[in-house]
C-alpha cells in the first residue's frame, strides 16, 4: 500500500503529547513533594519564570553574600532537577 495510507502509523507520541496538561502535572507533583520554603523558590523560579537573583530580591536573601545565595539556589535547583527526573520517569510525562 502506498505511504499515505499508514501516515498514522508513522505519527509519533510527540504529535499527540499534551504538554500543557503534563506541565501541570509535573508541577503539582513536584510542589506536594516539597516543603513550603523549597516549594515558594520552585515557584519564582519554573512557574514564575524569575531569575536566581529576582529570587533572591523576594526572597529576601539579600543579608547574605552572593555567592551564599548562589550556592543556596544551585543547590536547591540540583534538588529540583532530581526530583523532576523522578516525576517525569514515574509518570511518563518523557
């Protein structure tokens, strides 16, 4: 048979994928597994979209040296991009 005829054959899960629907699910997961201060920098910074240094502003790390803060929040997004690994691998979200 000619191609056409199996062009749903050829269509992969990207073409189907709801990304804003597993967009929302990775966030809900990933902020019911984290405490209420992890869970306020997740938000400024993948939801909110703020930079490490906005964050901090809100956050009011500003007492602290730079360089604290930039380890505090490198830190914490290593924690997130674990966990979120996790999510992703136990909900198929990939």
């Amino acid at each position: 048979l000619p191609l056409e005829h199996h062009a749903m054959d050829l269509q992969s899960k990207e073409d189907f994928f709801d990304y804003e629907n597993a967009k929302e699910i990775f966030h809900r997961h990933m902020l019911s597994k984290l405490n209420q201060h992890d869970a306020k920098v997740y938000r400024l910074l993948f939801i909110d979209h703020l930079s490490m240094e906005e964050v901090s502003e809100k956050m009011k790390y500003k007492t602290q040296s730079n360089s604290r803060v930039g380890q505090v929040l490198r830190k914490l997004v290593i924690k997130f991009k674990e966990m979120g690994e996790d999510i992703v691998k136990n909900e198929d979200l990939a």
